[in-house]
C-alpha cells in the first residue's frame, strides 16, 4: 500500500494526513465515538461544536430546550479534555469547532489543551441565540472581533482554522485576506450554493490550506472541487461510511494516476492560479496576460521567475517543447507527443512531472502571496 504522505503530501498540525477527507461537525453529533466508527476513513474530524464560555453554554442550553441536539456539561474544558484524550488514541487528526464569545474564552481553552489538537473558530452558526452570544455568523459581521480571536490564538502557540459560510460577509475576499493576516492556517468554507467559482475566488485570495464543504458526497463533486483550490473535502450530513469509504478509494486511485491529487484546471480552463504552473510563456492574448496584470507580475518577472525556479530540476529540460522548457508546458490531462518526448529522455513518467509542477506551483504560490519574503535573502 502507497504510503499517504507519498500519495497526498498533506500535513495539517504537524501530522500527516491519511487522506484529504474531513468529517465536519455536528454539534451534539460529532463526538470522539463518532469518529471512531470512521477512523480508517477520514484525516481529520472537527469534534463539536463546543461551547466554551458562560454566555454560549447558555445558548446552547436554550437550543436544547427548543429540541436542537448539543454537546452540554457545566466545565466545557473537562468535556473537551475528555474527548481529546479519547481522541488521541484514535490516529485521526483532530479538530476542535469551538463557540465563544471572546478571545479570551478561547484562548483560555488552548492554554488548558494545548497544540495537540486544530482549533477550529465557529464563524458559521446562524442559530440566533449563538449569535447573540457574539460567535457564529456574528463573526462575519463583526471581523474585528474574528481577527481578535485568531491573534489570541496563535499567541497561545497553535493551529488554527476559521469556519466560515459563503456569502454572509459583505466581501468574501476581504475576509479571507483578514483571516490570513491575523495568522490563521486552515479557512474551512461551507460553500452552500455557490460551487466552485466561490471556491475559486478564495483560492486566488489567500494561501491557506482550504477545506471546501457543503453536499460533497460524490467523487465528482470531490473533484470538482479540488481542482478549483480545495486542500480538503469535509462532510457532516452525509459522512456515512458508506460514503467515506466510496470517497477515500476513489481519491486514491485518483492520486496515484495522476500523481497530484489536487491539480487545478489549467487557467484557461477556468482554473484557480495555481494553474500558473501550467501557462506557457505569456506571448499571446489569452488569460494569463490580465491574471497576471491583477496580481502585479510583470511579464519578464513571470519568465524570469519560472525559469529560476525549475533550475536544476528535470523541468528545466524539453528543448523541443513549444517553449524550450517544460517550465512552460501542459497540464498532464492535455496529450501532447512533444512534452511526452521530452519527459521520456529525462526518464520522467507524467506521474513524477506532475509532482514536480506541484512543486513550482507551491513556489509561484509563495511568490504571489508573500514577495517581500520570497525575495529576502536567506
Ligand atoms: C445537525 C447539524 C449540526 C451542525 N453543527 C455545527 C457546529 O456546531 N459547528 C459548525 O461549524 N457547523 C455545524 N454544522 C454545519 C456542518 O458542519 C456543515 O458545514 C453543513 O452541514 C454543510 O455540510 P454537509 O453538506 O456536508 O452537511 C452542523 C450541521 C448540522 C446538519
Ligand atoms: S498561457 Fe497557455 S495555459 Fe495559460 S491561460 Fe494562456 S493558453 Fe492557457
Ligand atoms: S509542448 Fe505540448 S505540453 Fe508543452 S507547451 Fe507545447 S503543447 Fe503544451
């Protein structure tokens, strides 16, 4: 069997991935037992939602009442204690989706569990007692206090994810660029509606890992949306095993095949910007030409760049390619007898050639997102 760090090169927390495959929470649903039925199924689990201080415990109380399921205890960090330790003993990554109503209630928590576990930022819930308690969607209305959160956070020293709901926020793309700005590592999107062209906006706003969600129970929507910017794939109504496990044999045949379980579609192809890893050089009127226009890389940069970064590595080969170089060629998915050529005489299957297109788009991405840290000297 393939090892998974081989196969998806995916690390979330310092751990490694066992495959893309999230289970999202449920409050009062997803818990350490729930994640154990579907432990050979899924990486990570985002336990919860878990209210943590005195104004969200009561809300969480009140939905109860109204006949909602909730996780409800009296010392939220005894209970969450409880499941983490539970959880540690089952070999999935673990995530906490947390609901409270300062930074400080959540800084408090990860200063009793520590970085073993993700905390995950509850800026989803619309259930209106929640959001009068000021988290859930409140968050989205009220972005100083999410970023507030996030920095109290990180200051505690860990990894955390911000989960969030399409299309609440007057602009998704600020958003994002906030959440990244105040040090998150994980954005998880609950799309709703708006598929993988909002996917696709996110994905050219910021660098995180992204988890994409909502109604994601087939491999064509898994696909779908991995090749428009998702990291992971998380479910919550329907994480059945049955699903998961039609998901995870899918996903890996998928990334041994092609070697990049989440390529983009080529930009041209309506894909996000890593594709810039699959342009040619930008010689002609086609899409590259305005993208890199709205991200500020002059043309020469563009060729310079990409030559720079391929140097002394089977890419920098493929004279007889269009370009001269396979820096410049096609996606693995387009046929081509030239770029084939030329990965043959470097004794490069298309598998390994998408590995390292991989490669220059993680470096393209680091180049776009941060320059002033791309161009220091070591
Ligand atoms: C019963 C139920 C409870 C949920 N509780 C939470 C929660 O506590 N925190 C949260 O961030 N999302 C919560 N969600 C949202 C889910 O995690 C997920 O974003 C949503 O159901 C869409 O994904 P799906 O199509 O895979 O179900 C809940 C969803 C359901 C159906
Ligand atoms: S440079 Fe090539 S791959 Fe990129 S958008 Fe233009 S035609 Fe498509
Ligand atoms: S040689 Fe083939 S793969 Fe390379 S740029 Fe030309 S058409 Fe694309």
């Amino acid at each position: 069997m393939m090892d998974p760090y081989d196969r998806y090169e995916l690390m979330v927390n310092g751990a490694v991935m066992k495959n893309p495959l999230v289970l999202s929470s449920m409050a009062g649903i997803v818990d350490a037992a729930y994640v154990n039925a579907r432990k050979d199924l899924v990486g990570m689990a985002c336990i919860g939602g878990f209210s943590i201080d005195q104004r969200t415990m009561e809300a969480s109380r009140e939905l109860a009442a109204a006949g909602r399921k909730e996780f409800l205890y009296d010392d939220p960090v005894a209970a969450i204690a409880a499941q983490v330790a539970q959880m540690a003993e089952i070999g999935v990554i673990c995530a906490l989706n947390l609901r409270g109503s300062s930074p400080a209630s959540f800084r408090a928590v990860a200063e009793a569990i520590g970085p073993s576990v993700v905390y995950e930022i509850d800026a989803h819930c619309r259930q209106a007692p929640l959001v009068s308690a000021g988290c859930g969607e409140y968050l989205l209305k009220h972005q100083d206090a999410l970023f507030a959160t996030i920095r109290a956070l990180k200051e505690a020293g860990v990894c955390v994810s911000v989960k969030i709901r399409a299309g609440v926020a007057e602009d998704d793309r600020a958003l994002v660029k906030g959440i990244t700005a105040a040090g998150a590592d994980i954005l998880h999107v609950d799309l709703m509606d708006f598929g993988h062209a909002k996917l696709r906006q996110l994905r050219n706003s910021c660098p995180l890992l992204i988890i994409a969600n909502n109604s994601i129970t087939t491999f064509s929507a898994a696909k779908d949306m991995l090749a428009h910017g998702a990291d992971m794939l998380s479910l919550a109504r329907q994480a059945t095993p049955e699903t998961l496990r039609g998901l995870d044999k899918d996903l890996a045949r998928y990334a041994d095949e092609t070697g990049w379980y989440n390529a983009p579609k080529q930009l041209c192809r309506g894909g996000d910007i890593r594709a810039l890893t699959f342009c040619c050089m930008p010689v002609k009127q086609c899409p590259l030409i305005p993208t890199l226009e709205h991200l500020d890389i002059p043309r020469n940069e563009f060729m310079t760049l990409k030559l720079d970064l391929v140097k002394n590595t089977p890419l920098a080969g493929g004279e007889n390619t269009c370009f001269g170089s396979l820096a410049w060629c096609c996606k693995s998915s387009t046929p081509c007898m030239f770029r084939n050529m030329a990965l043959k005489e470097q004794g490069l299957s298309l598998h390994d050639y998408m590995r390292y297109k991989r490669r220059l788009s993680e470096k393209l991405m680091q180049r776009v997102f941060d320059a002033d840290a791309f161009y220091a000297p070591e």
